[in-house]
C-alpha cells in the first residue's frame, strides 16, 4: 500500500554532478602519486584468481580490479579510476538522500559539498578497498530505505534487495545497518512496511544475487567467520577504546553539529515522523559494532546520512546572518584541507610519519619496490644452481602482492605466501626442497622453525625512514622446509 506523503523538492543536478565532477578531478590528479596500498596489491593478485569468494572476503572488489586493470593497465591510476568513479557517485547519492528528506537546492548542495569535503569518502575514494565500495552501497541503499519510509511504496524492497544483494557480493558489514535499520522500525515505526509481500521479494531478490558466494563460503567451512573472529579477538579492545574518537576524526569534526542537527531534526520534527528509524538507526547502530568489537568506520555511513539530514536546518540558520555564512564557509575549507592532508597523497612521501597517527593507511603506499628490491638483492646471493628448488615465502598478502607485482623486474619467482587466500593460490610443489627466503615483519623462531635453519641477511629499509608495517622487515634465509611442503602447508595458513 502507498501512503501519501508530501513531495520532494527539485533536485539541484547541475551543481551537485558539478561537485561530484570536482571530487573525480582531484582524485584523479593524486591516484598516481606514493604508490599501492596494500590491500590493492592483494586485488591484483586476486582478480588473477577470480572466484565466487575467497577466504577473507566476497569476490566484488578483486572483479572491479580486474576490470579496471585490463582496461586501463594496472599503475595506480588506472587501477585506482573504479574508486574514484564511486566516490562520484557517492557524492551524487549524499544529495539525493538530503533531497528525500525535504531539503531545498541550498541544502543539497551543501550536502553533496559536505560529502565531498568528508575525511572518510576522500580517503576511500583515493584507493580501491573494499570500503570504498561498501560506502557506495550503503548510501544507495539508506536512499531506497528513506525512500521506502517516505512514500511507504513497498515496491521499493525489490530495489533494496537489488543492492543488498550486489553489496553482499563485496563485503557482509551490510547486514549491520540493515539490522539496525530494521530494529529502529520496529521499535518507532512506521511498522507498516513491514507487512508487505514486497518485502519477501526484497529478501529473495538479495538472497539470489549473494547466493554465488554464501555457498563457496559454505563450502569452505566459512572462512570469513575465522578471519572476523580473529580480527575482533586483536583489534576489538583498541577499536572500542578509540570508536568515538575515530566517528569524529575519520569524517570530520567540522561535521559534528550537522549530525547533530541531522539527528534532532528527523527526530523532532512532525512532518519527518515517518524518518525517526534513520535517527535511532545510528546509535543502535553503533551499540552493535561496539558489541562485536569492529571498526568504527562501519558506522560511518548512517552519520553520513545524518550530515544529509542536517544540511537543512545548517542552511536556515547560515541565511540568517552573513557572518554564519563565513564561519560555515571557513569550516568547509578548514574540513576540505584537513580531509586532503590526512587521507590524500599530498604531502612529500618523506613527510608522511606526520599523518601516520590519524592514518596509518597512507604510508602502507609506500616502500613496495624498495621491499621488492631487498628481497632481490639477497635471491640473487644465492648459489645459482640453488635456486631451481628455492622457494620466496612471504609473511603477509601485502608482501606476497608486492613480489608478485614488481618481482618480474628482478627476475624473481612467484612468490609463495599462507596467508588469507594465497595460500589457495598455490602450495610449492614437494620438489621445491631448496632454501626458502622468508619475508617475515617480525622474526618469529616457532615460525621459522619449519623451515631448517635461519639466518637474517636483510633488512627492508624503505629509503624514507617512514614507519609503516614493513619498515625494517626482515629478510631471513633457510635451508629449507623441514617437511614436504605439501605436509607442512595447512601449518602455514593464517587468517589474520
């Protein structure tokens, strides 16, 4: 049943693709600058391998990878133009939801210039991660899900499935806000929604799409499950202790008051009754990843809906003096700068350690070919006839996707890693019983000790004196496996 509800101002196209247009060139401009995060050197080796999931996550974003890679070529920036396409977007999405909510041309404008200026969308939107899609989806979908509540047309939970579905195909944090979302309905209503068929397609729309995936995950003993459990069991009392300190800092904390005006306005006001379960969604919300120890940016999404909600009454307050308008326009510019210098490559890569504190992400771009060099270099000190049956076995997949990358500039093999799913990509074969070269963050004698005999005879330096993960690891040389590798292997898997 559709209830009537009152319609939706014009939609401010021109200056909202125009932001949207801004966001892209910029993006753009720095894609090639530092280099790989690693997380996107795990892709490229990934989306060789294209599957229907793998160990640490749905098969969306290696996909993208691969499509833009073979398109485009795989530096950086070409890599990179799939990300910077969904930030676009996302700005685009931030405006459209502000719209629902009964904001004028003003108001989405400022909407889409708040998404654009947001710490979070730039930082996703400069590499490809499977947030960056994540982000995306869940603001398509917070737009079909107010769209729902406004108009109360159930027809809109096949759009939701649709998304939901395509969503669980990059990653499962979506089912947090879903569930969210779908408490705060039951708890404030309109439960009205609810009691639709529509909503039974929504749910088989989304369960055929996810299907693919769910039963490789199935199939494999849930892997995901191992890697989240592992993840929340390292992470989990860091990511409570800093989960309000990161909710500020990650989107901006010149956005503070217009989440707080977003919130009071759809929560108080009586023409907004119907979009309460958007208000109350976020706290829930953020109780539920609190619970399960995840990272404050899962809940990022709902606060940026909540920034949507209150550019309106930002924009009726900032009309009404001209010095608010230069107070609001002064915290635009000091959020764009600080977003850029925290989340961009802008600064000279030497200068990185600065932002290293609020993200460390940034420096994860950097030192890839100087780590890849270091191995090299010790490869190379081994006896030629040794090194038909040597093996390069990598700690993490940051390194393996790094060897695997710039290792055919050295003349080096395939390298050889168990972690998350390189470890499916193959085990060395049992004739490989050669000296195996580990790359290893830290060096750890229980972990060394299936591999004979060890010898550290590198240090990865990565010429910056940059303090990210790799900085001074250790290039150790064994005499080899001490068992078949075939034997040995399900040891070396690692899940986090």
């Amino acid at each position: 049943m559709t209830v009537s509800r009152p319609s939706v101002p014009a939609f401010a196209t021109v200056p909202v693709a125009a932001i949207a247009l801004s966001v892209g060139i910029v993006l753009t401009a720095l894609s090639g600058r530092y280099g790989y995060h690693r997380d996107e050197l795990y892709f490229l080796v990934a989306g060789d391998h294209l599957a229907w999931g793998y160990v640490d996550q749905p098969p969306l974003t290696p996909l993208l990878a691969r499509i833009s890679t073979a398109i485009l070529g795989d530096p950086p920036m070409g890599l990179r133009v799939v990300a910077t396409i969904a930030a676009a977007l996302t700005v685009v999405v931030v405006a459209l939801i502000a719209r629902e909510f009964g904001s004028d041309r003003r108001a989405q404008i400022l909407a889409a210039v708040c998404a654009a200026v947001s710490g979070f969308l730039l930082g996703t939107g400069h590499m490809v991660s499977t947030a960056t899609f994540d982000l995306l989806a869940w603001m398509v979908i917070g737009l079909f899900a107010v769209r729902l509540l406004r108009t109360g047309d159930g027809r809109w939970w096949i759009a939701l499935g649709l998304i939901t579905g395509i969503a669980l195909e990059n990653k499962y944090l979506v089912v947090l806000p879903l569930a969210a979302l779908l408490a705060a309905v039951l708890v404030v209503g309109p439960r009205s929604v609810l009691r639709s068929w529509w909503l039974v397609g929504g749910l088989a729309v989304a369960g055929i799409i996810a299907a693919p995936n769910l039963v490789w995950q199935a199939t494999h003993d849930w892997p995901q499950l191992t890697v989240a459990g592992g993840i929340s069991e390292d992470d989990g009392t860091e990511n409570r202790i800093m989960f309000i300190p990161l909710q500020i800092l990650q989107l901006s904390p010149f956005l503070v008051p217009l989440w707080i005006a977003g919130f009071l306005r759809l929560w108080r006001t009586p023409s907004l009754r119907w979009s309460r379960p958007v208000a109350l969604a976020y706290p829930l919300l953020c109780v539920l990843v609190l619970a399960l120890g995840g990272k404050s940016y899962y809940a990022l999404p709902l606060l940026l809906i909540l920034v949507a909600a209150g550019c309106q009454p930002t924009i009726d307050w900032v009309f009404r003096g001209s010095s608010r308008r230069v107070l609001v326009g002064a915290g635009l510019v000091l959020t764009a700068l600080t977003s850029a210098l925290f989340t961009l490559p802008v600064l000279p890569a030497s200068a990185v350690n600065f932002v290293l504190p609020i993200n460390a992400e940034q420096g994860e771009q950097l030192g890839w070919p100087e780590l890849t060099a270091t191995v090299a270099t010790a490869w190379n000190q081994l006896p030629a006839e040794q090194r038909d049956r040597a093996v390069i076995f990598a700690g993490n997949y940051g390194q393996a996707g790094a060897l695997a990358r710039y290792g055919p500039d050295h003349d080096l093999p395939a390298p050889y890693s168990g972690h998350m799913s390189f470890a499916d990509w193959p085990a060395p074969p049992d004739t490989q019983t050669g000296p195996v070269l580990l790359v290893e963050q830290e060096r750890t004698p229980s972990y060394e000790a299936h591999f004979g005999r060890c010898e550290q005879v590198a240090t990865v330096d990565n010429g910056l004196d940059v303090d990210n993960e790799e900085q001074d690891t250790a290039v150790v040389l064994c005499t080899g496996p001490t068992e078949a590798w075939s034997t040995l292997w399900p040891n070396l898997r690692r899940y986090y």
